[in-house]
C-alpha cells in the first residue's frame, strides 16, 4: 500500500509544556515508523500526547508494504485500537506487545489517562490490497491491485453518494451537493445524527487525497472556494465516469423527505 496518514486532533498535542496545541498530520510511507508518547528532549516524538499518564514514549507505528502495526511500549497499560465504522469492533494491544497488525481501513488508537476522558489520534490506511475477483491470477506473475478501494460500508462512501445523487438523479449535468446539503441529507440516516460540515469537508479531502489521488494545486483568498468546488466536481466526474458509483447505490441514501421509500432505489 502507499502509506498510512495519521491525523492527531487539535487540543491533543502540546508544545514547549502546553496543555493543548495544534492539528498534526502525519503520512508515512512503507517502512516509515513514528513514535508516540509525552516525549521531551531526549526522547523526541512525532505525536505529542500532553496527559502525564502517558509514557515518554509510548508506542510506534510502523507501515509495512500491506498493513500497519502498533507497538506498545507501556509496561502498565494496554491500548485499544478501535474500529469507527465498525459494529463496535476492537482490538486490544497488551503492554510490550510488539508490531500488532492493524486490520482496520480506518482506526482510532485510543490511549487511558486519569482524567475523564481517553487521548487518541485517528490513522487511516486507504490503500488495502484485494484478491482478483475471477481469483488469485498469474501466481508467477506481479499481484494485481485494486485502482480505487472503495469500501461501501464506509461513511466517506455515504458522503460521496451524497455528494454525486444531483448527476445520478439527473436533476443537473454539472451541479455537486454541497457540503450543507450533504449534511442535511444524510441526517436521517442512522450513522450520521451527528455529522457536521466540517467532518463531511474531512470525508471529500481523504476521498481526493487518498483514494482517487487527485492533485488540485493549493489557492488563497477568493479563489479557495472555486478550488473545494473543483475538487468535488472532479471527483464526481472521475467515480462516474469509472463507475464506482452508480444508481443502486441511492439504496444507501435515507428516503428523501415527502417522497417516501421508493426514493430509495434507482432513479430512471
């Protein structure tokens, strides 16, 4: 797989002693480790974790040519690796536990402090590696990979449904939901009471930074938004064009208000 990213949230991380410090994101390639932990001067690390429960150093994360694994490095305290889109699905890391393989496509490493509330940071690791369909191919040949997983029990492809039914409904050629519109879309779907706009805008970026690797150059000012607009239109022109989202996946999509169940199912 290409590599992981690892996303720390703000008020997580701390600086020169502080409490609270800004958003960090990591992206590690195969081979590629980082530590977590307190840290300090001698034993710097990339995620910063500010609860004086947690260990100078406390784990690393490590990325290997298909997966990832967590060390934990705690002679105390195990760790939870939970799955945010599973049913409740977990694994549990034990102290001095070595290189445990993460299945998980998107995880949140949640670490215990003495406060009411746990520290954790969220690693995402968009580039799985699946079988071909007709079986395991050429054994002597290279694997094939899959150009675009896509995991359709994911949020993120509740979102990009969201985000492509204006075309697939044919109500414009050209117009994408926007981000209020997506929300407001999804809110009667069970899985999404509490999305806000800002996590839809986090669902498109992973969408088009680690799924469909689309390369949209960085603007300022006025022109940032006729960017977020580019990078959604595209996206949508590349899954429809490609096919990765078409009309039975409405079905996924909550029934539209005052139209009932049949809103459900394919539009012709």
């Amino acid at each position: 797989m290409s590599g992981v990213v690892i996303y720390l949230p703000q008020g997580t991380a701390g600086a020169g002693g502080e409490p609270h410090g800004d958003a960090v994101t990591l992206r590690l390639g195969p081979g590629e480790v980082a530590r977590f932990g307190r840290g300090s001067a001698t034993c710097p690390v990339e995620l910063r974790l500010e609860d004086e429960a947690i260990s100078r150093l406390a784990g690393e994360i490590r990325v290997t040519d298909d997966h990832w694994q967590l060390s934990n490095l705690s002679t105390t305290q195990s760790y939870l690796v939970e799955n945010p889109e599973g049913a409740g699905e977990y694994l549990r890391v034990p102290p001095r536990r070595a290189g445990a393989p993460i299945p998980f496509e998107f995880s949140r490493v949640v670490l215990p402090t003495r406060r009411n509330a746990t520290v954790a940071f969220q690693v995402f690791a968009p580039d799985h590696v699946y079988l071909d369909p007709d079986g395991m191919g050429d054994q002597w040949g290279s694997r094939t990979v899959t150009a675009y997983s896509l995991d359709e029990t994911a949020l993120y492809f509740l979102v990009l449904v969201a985000l492509c039914e204006p075309r697939l409904r044919d109500e414009s050629p050209v117009a994408v939901a926007t981000t209020p519109e997506i929300v407001e879309r999804l809110r009667g779907h069970p899985a999404c009471g509490q999305l806000t706009a800002r996590a839809v805008s986090s669902h498109i970026d992973y969408l088009a930074d680690e799924k469909m690797r689309i390369s949209v150059p960085a603007e300022h000012g006025p022109r940032r938004e006729a960017r977020r607009n580019g990078k959604r239109e595209t996206i949508v022109g590349l899954v429809l064009r490609f096919g990765l989202v078409r009309e039975e996946h409405l079905a996924l999509l909550p029934p539209r208000p005052g139209t009932g169940a049949q809103e459900r199912g394919p539009v012709r």
